[in-house]
C-alpha cells in the first residue's frame, strides 16, 4: 500500500472544475482504498501503482489534466497540517 497525492488543474478545453466531481468519482474507484482531500490535492491510498490509478481516472474523467505520484514520509517535505502528515504516514504502519 502506498499513498499517493493527485494534483489537477483544469479540464481540456475547458476552464470550467468542479471539484467534487473529481471526489466523487475517486470515491467510486476499486483501486483507492481511502483517501483525503485538502484545499489543492488529493491523498489517496491504494495498493495499485500509478499507472493504474492514472489509467483509471482517465478513463473515469477523459478530460481531467492531473499528475498522481507517490509520496512518503522519508523522502517526501512541505509544510501542511499535522492531520495531513498523518494521513500520509497511516500505512508505514499497515
């Protein structure tokens, strides 16, 4: 299991995001076994790797620009919340 941030910023030819559309198509995907969104990404936990969870929002969402990569607490830094890093964190022990 690894966790993953998704980042996105628009869909093709149209400037026009809904947010919770994306949230709710990940909700709907086998591959994703949890996950968090802050205020500009989306943390996903999955036992898949990112081909198949980019695979699976194109498929889901054609239009969607993103990146998906994985992230982990021993080589990953930034500054956010305490909740966030332990989202992040959850599955070293799991």
């Amino acid at each position: 299991m690894k966790t993953y941030v998704l980042v996105w910023h628009g869909w093709i030819g149209d400037d026009r995001l809904k947010r919770q559309t994306i949230l709710d198509e990940i909700d709907k995907m086998p591959s994703v076994r949890n996950w968090m969104a802050s205020t500009e990404a989306i943390f996903i936990h999955s036992d898949r790797d990112e081909s198949i969870l980019s695979e699976e929002l194109r498929s889901r969402m054609p239009r969607l620009e993103f990146i998906i990569s994985a992230i982990d607490l021993d080589t990953s830094e930034g500054r956010t919340d305490r909740k966030t890093w332990d989202f992040i964190g959850r599955i070293k022990t799991g």
